[in-house]
C-alpha cells in the first residue's frame, strides 16, 4: 500500500537493547494532500529508510505495510514504512509488477472427456 503527503514533523531516533540484539527506529508525520488532509504517523525500522534524505514539507510517497495487534484485550495499530520516496520520483517510475510471464498462449486444451463424470 502507499500513500502520499508532506512530512510535517520528523520525530527524534529511538534506539534499545532487545532478546534479538539492538533496534532502533524513527517516527515521522505525513499529512495527505486530500481536500480533508489527514495526519498519520508512521514508523521506520532499522535501516530500511534513512530519514536524512528528506526534510520536513518534502513530498513523499511511503510504501506502508498496516498491522494491528491485541495486548490486554485493547488493539493497537502500527503503521510501518519499508520504502520512502520523493513523490515526483514515485509519479514517473514504471509500475512494477514483479515478474510477469511474457508467453500469453492459453494453455494447451486437455481432452479427459465429459467433465460431469466424477473420479470417485
């Protein structure tokens, strides 16, 4: 999923020691160009995106991924961003649609005979 806007506030880095070594991560708020802008906070782990690249009321697009979780019977949502872009680059990249077959053929017609009989 991606979403586009400016980011209006870069929060400071947070770093700790957890079970599987050290992390750190980075929040940053990006508000959307719609005709009712909204704020959304979003995080950066590790060092997937380098927040130095882009100052604040820069135009992005941030690809997202969108999970919830339950602790103490309340849920909480996490907004994580695994690639940050400018978002005039974004809007002239190609799509990218992974590796697409370029044979088109149909598949070859298989003669079983009628398809009302079952196999058991």
């Amino acid at each position: 999923m991606e979403i586009t806007g400016k980011i209006v506030q870069i929060l400071p880095e947070e770093t700790g020691e957890g079970k599987n070594g050290p992390w750190k991560k980075q929040n940053f708020i990006l508000e959307t160009q719609d005709q009712y802008p909204k704020k959304v906070c979003i995080t950066v782990w590790g060092d997937k995106v380098n927040l130095q690249n882009f100052g604040e009321n820069a135009m992005v697009t941030a690809s997202i991924n969108i999970e919830s979780r339950e602790y103490n019977s309340r849920w909480y949502t996490d907004v994580k961003a695994w690639r940050v872009m400018n978002a005039e680059s974004a809007e002239t990249a190609p799509p990218d649609y992974g590796n697409v077959p370029q044979n088109t053929e149909p598949p070859p017609e298989l003669d079983e005979g009628p398809m009302d009989d079952l196999p058991f």
